[in-house]
C-alpha cells in the first residue's frame, strides 16, 4: 500500500524559508506526477505545484516567485520550499501522488495523500 | 476567489440524493480539461471520489456519479448517509494559468 509522509518544521519565523519533505513508501516514486497542496485553517484547498519523477517541476502562478519543489528518486522523496513566509501561508501542506491515465487530459488525478502538516507562520 | 465556483453549502436527508455543482469557463472544465472530485472529513485529508469526469476509484460506492457538461461539472450523491458529511471539492486544470485549480469546497450537510 503506497503511502505519504510529510516531514518538516511545525513553526516558522515570519520572513524566513519553509521547508518540508514527503516520503513515498510502499511504491516506486516513477512514473508519476508528485504535488504540494495546502489548506489554511478554515479554508479551501490551494494547490502550490507538482513534480515528474524526471525532476521537472510546474508551479501555482500566484506562488512560483516563492516556491521550489525537487524530487530525489534516490531515496523515495520530494520537497517543497517557500521562501519569504508571513503569516499567510500558515496551513496544512499535504503532498499527494497523481496518476495520469491513458485517454484522460489534465490534471492527473491525486489518489494518495499524506495526512498533513500544519505549519504556522509566527515569531 | 476561486476559479471553479461552488456553492458553499448542500444539505440533505439520509436517503435522499444531493447534488453538487462545478462552475468553471472556457479556460479550464470548457476546455476540455478533466474534472475530479473530493471528499475531505473534517480533520483528515481529501480523499479521491470520482476522477476523469466520471470514474469511481475503487472502493467508492456507487451511489457516488459525476458529469461533465460545457463549462460546468456536477457529482451527485444518492442514498445519502450520515458517512457521507463531509466537504466536497471539484478539481481541474486551467490552461489560462496552467494552473491545477480546485473549486471552494461545498459542505455537505446529513
């Protein structure tokens, strides 16, 4: 059964770098599209961006000044920083795992997800 | 504001069928860009319920369908059970932003 983890910080310093890992487990990192999506307390979700497991990234127009996400095939990971943080990107960051499937057009759908991280911008 | 537009609240009767809608344009869900839908319980993360416009993953019961229609998208819900409360999200892709987008979320009320 593949799962997801995220890793990472609970709190961060307003104008600093957030940084969190998602650990694939229980299948290859291959052959598939690997997203950050995030949730501020009480709102919707907000997808941030996604990696291919051939490293090339795509990111959310509104966030891509601030974010990069990388993937280390190596060890089952990929990994999202936001740099410059306030305290509107205080949420819970899930990562997720999309599959694109023959006949189907875009987005590849997410089928696993981790649990979640919450990460609170504060000094 | 979100680029796929959702009611912010359904609410129905155990047994009842509810259903939800996804108001996109010509950009995104017009396009031709697939629609799938979540389900995310309070606290927990989104789960998968219907993919491709109008697939069920394995393990959703089919009293979950969806369709797809010009610029729109719709999942309904028949047989309604207390389980089913929870939020509802549409997703799809925008080629104006080249953007995954997701809709605001709809909460379903048994």
């Amino acid at each position: 059964q593949v799962q997801l983890q995220e890793s990472g910080p609970g709190l961060v310093k307003p104008s600093e770098t957030l940084s969190l890992t998602c650990t694939v487990s229980g299948g290859s990192i291959s052959d598939y599209y690997w997203s950050w999506i995030r949730q501020p307390p009480g709102k919707g979700l907000e997808w941030i961006g996604y990696i291919t497991s051939s490293g090339s990234p795509t990111y959310s127009h509104s966030l891509r000044s601030r974010v990069t996400i990388s993937v280390d095939t190596a060890n089952n990971q990929f990994s999202l920083r936001v740099t410059s943080v306030t305290a509107a990107d205080t949420a819970v960051y899930y990562c997720a795992r999309g599959i694109l499937r023959d006949g189907h057009n875009f987005p590849p759908p997410s089928d696993y997800w981790g649990q979640g991280s919450l990460v609170t911008v504060s000094s | 504001q979100s680029v796929l537009t959702q009611p912010p609240s359904v609410s129905g009767a155990p047994g009842q069928r509810v259903t939800f809608f996804c108001t996109g344009s010509y950009s995104n869900i017009g396009a031709g860009s697939d629609v799938h839908w979540y389900q995310q319980i309070p606290g927990t993360a989104p789960k998968l319920v219907l993919f491709g416009n109008t697939n069920r993953p394995s393990g959703v019961p089919d009293r979950f369908s969806a369709s797809k229609s010009g610029t729109s998208a719709s999942l309904a819900i028949s047989g309604l059970q207390a389980e089913d409360e929870a939020d509802y999200y549409c997703q799809s892709y925008d080629s104006g932003l080249n953007d995954w987008v997701f809709g605001g979320g709809t909460k379903l009320t048994v």
